[in-house]
C-alpha cells in the first residue's frame, strides 16, 4: 500500500528551502568585503561653533557635537553600504548678544548615508533661551558636519562641524 505523507513532504521542502536561502546569502556575503560584515562603529567627538539669530538678537553659540557612525552592510540585495550617523549636540550653548539671555541647543539627529569617502550633511535642531516657556522662542539651528571615511573598512575618519542659522524665506 503506497500512503502519502504531506508533512514530511512539507518539511523536507521547508528545509531545501532554508538551505537555498542559506546559500543565497552566503554568496552575496561572500562579495562584501570581510572588514564590513563585522559593522564596525566610530565615536568621534568633535567643537562646534557658529553665529544665529535668536529672538531678535545674535547669539554666539559654541560646544561640542557627538558623531556616531555604524556601517551597514545590504548582504541581502548586494546593494551599496550605508552609514547610519547619530548626531548629538553637547553642551552647546551662548548668550545673546542685545540682551545677554543664555541660549542652549539640544537634541540627537539620525540619518542614513551611502559610504564615500567624504560627505557633507546639514541638520536642523532647535536653539532657545534657557527656561522659555512654550515653542514661541524657538529658533532653528543648521548644523553642518564636513565628514571623511575610509571607505576600506568604513571607519568615521574626521568630522568638522559648524553652525549657523537657516536660510529661510522672509515675510
């Protein structure tokens, strides 16, 4: 008597399944260099500086920023490496020129870049004068990091940093 047997029919098929994937990814790793797969992370910290406009006046800001930068691989599609940059001001701080106010600027920004071995990102955060109430006083902050990588094992290399006020459209 001959009997079927759909679950180890299913199994076996989930198995040559597994196995092809396995495979599959494998030989897609087997492209990236070795120096990649182990998503090697840079913690640099480095000054800013730079002049914006408060509430009215300028103030003069200054103090340092945290730059993170985790590379990430793409083994699935065989796509270009990326890296994943955290930003975070620290310590950033001034007063205002006209009224003498203490301003700080806070905040951490995340962003996804492909790999090269220079970059140029801009990154808004928000700069006000300590114990404002509400979002009134508000302003925002451009802050431009001026990156290098090597692009062999994907290391953060060098930052420089600046800071500066928007270019927004006048009323």
């Amino acid at each position: 008597m001959n009997r079927r047997h759909p679950r180890s029919t299913a199994a076996v098929l989930a198995l040559l399944a597994g196995l092809t994937a396995n495979l599959a990814w494998q030989s897609a790793a087997a492209q990236i260099p070795s120096s990649l797969l182990s998503r090697p992370v840079t913690n640099l910290i480095v000054p800013i500086a730079g002049t914006v406009e408060g509430v009215g006046e300028t103030v003069a800001l200054s103090g340092r920023a945290r730059v993170i930068a985790t590379v990430v691989p793409d083994p699935d599609f065989g796509g270009p490496t990326s890296v994943l940059l955290s930003i975070d001001l620290l310590n950033v701080a001034g007063v205002g020129q006209s009224s003498g106010a203490r301003y700080v600027a806070t905040g951490e920004q995340k962003l996804l870049r492909l790999l090269s071995s220079s970059d140029v990102v801009e990154v808004t955060f928000p700069v006000a004068p300590v114990g404002a109430k509400g979002t009134a006083s508000v302003r925002p902050l451009v802050a431009s990091f001026n990156l290098s990588f090597d692009t062999g094992n994907g290391q953060l290399r060098r930052a420089l940093a600046s800071l500066s006020a928007p270019d927004l459209p006048r009323p």
